[in-house]
C-alpha cells in the first residue's frame, strides 16, 4: 500500500475547506427576498416577491404527478392506437431528459 506523503495530505485538506465555501448554499425564500430587495427598498415589493414564490411553488407538479398523469393520458387516448416497442415509462424518462432544466 502506497504511503500518501503530508503535502498530498495539506493539499487534500486545503481542498476539501475550498469545496464547501465555493458549493452554492440553499438559501430560504425569506434571505433570497432580502439580497434582491434590502432595507432601504419598499418592504411592499420583498413581500410581494415572498408571496409570488411562495405561489409558484405551489403550482408546481412533482415528477410522480407528472409520470402518473402521463399514464392516465395513454391509457385513455392511446389505449390501442400506440404502437411502439417501448413502454410508457421509457417514453416519459426520454421526455423528461430531453427537457430537464439544466
């Protein structure tokens, strides 16, 4: 077994403290509101921002909803007219892959 030598070691270690301060951090909606609108803006329009994305998430569908939605979708439209080799779930992951956000 190879012995690691103390400068691979510091180096190791200087990068592993880089990795966590250069990793983007999940901020809340509440601190994302504040860095795009600071004290000194309308707390009106940080309120609005909180409240707007707050809704948004709310409308947004899981993947789950979406995948048994989509087969709902082809059992009653496709039922005998879809002819394709491949099954209903390899078609939603290519769906899904080609327009993930990225």
């Amino acid at each position: 077994m190879k012995k690691i030598s103390e400068e691979a070691k510091k180096r190791a270690a200087n990068y592993m403290s880089l990795k966590g301060a250069l990793e983007p951090k999940q901020e809340t909606i509440e601190e994302a509101a504040l860095k795009l609108y600071p004290d000194d803006w309308d707390r009106r329009e940080r309120l609005a921002f909180i409240e707007g994305a707050k809704w948004q998430a709310e409308r947004m569908y899981s993947e789950e909803d979406l995948i048994s939605f989509a087969h709902f979708y082809f059992k009653e439209e496709f039922n005998s007219t879809l002819q394709t080799s491949k099954s209903t779930d390899e078609i939603l992951k290519e769906w899904f892959e080609q327009f993930k956000k990225k």
